[in-house]
C-alpha cells in the first residue's frame, strides 16, 4: 500500500464509522493537532488518544462525510484537500465547510496529522 493511499484510506474508514480499522494506519506515537475553535481542539499524542478522539468526534456524527478532493505530496508530507459534510446528532442542520490535513507518513505509518482551516497555510507547512 502506498502512502498515499494510506491517507486515503483514513476517510475512508472515518466516513465508514470503522474507528478500529484505522488503528493500522497510525504509529503509536503518533501526534494529532486540531486547530482551535474545533469543539475537540487541541494535541492528541498517541495512538489511544488519537483512537478515542476519533471515536468521540466520530459519534456525534448522526450522518456525513469528510471527502478529500484533491491531495498534495512533498516527500513524506501530504495535504488533502477536504469537503466536510455533516450533521451531528444534535442538530438539524448540516455542516460544510472545506479544512486541509496534513499528514507526514514514514514506513508506511502515520506519525503527524494536524488540520488547518487555511488550506494555504497547509500548503506552507507542506512546502510544497
């Protein structure tokens, strides 16, 4: 499997709801940031952090999907480019909106994942 399709493969099983399918993905150290005013901001370190944020973000979902559009790469770095689609259990309404990812993945692992609502600031952090 390729790196890229690694990363792709995270949307994949978060859309899915197969939170302990994308464990494999991860390296246990891996480090997670989400930007402030997220409702789950902050820096997830590990790979049990990382799963349970995953998991209680993914629950509030009552449907959607998080698709990558388009997907950059300089060297063992990846920025995607994704359209947010959701509505959370909570509300009747739907949430959209466009965030980047980026990802630093190594031995086929991920070991880096933040995501930026400046898509351009992503790209800087890439340095692509």
């Amino acid at each position: 499997m390729t790196n890229e399709s690694i990363v792709r493969e995270v949307y994949a099983l978060l859309n899915s709801d197969d939170i302990q399918a994308l464990r494999q993905y991860f390296d246990p150290e891996v480090e997670r940031i989400e930007p402030e005013g997220f409702p789950m901001s902050g820096t997830y370190k590990g790979i049990e952090a990382m799963m349970k944020h995953f998991s209680t973000a993914r629950a509030t979902w009552a449907e959607g999907t998080c698709k990558p559009e388009k997907i950059l790469n300089a060297g063992d770095k990846y920025v995607v480019f994704v359209k947010v689609h959701v509505r959370l259990k909570d509300r009747s309404d739907w949430i959209e909106g466009n965030v980047a990812d980026g990802f630093i993945v190594r031995n086929g692992k991920i070991i880096f994942m933040r995501t930026f609502i400046d898509s351009q600031k992503a790209v800087e952090w890439a340095e692509i």
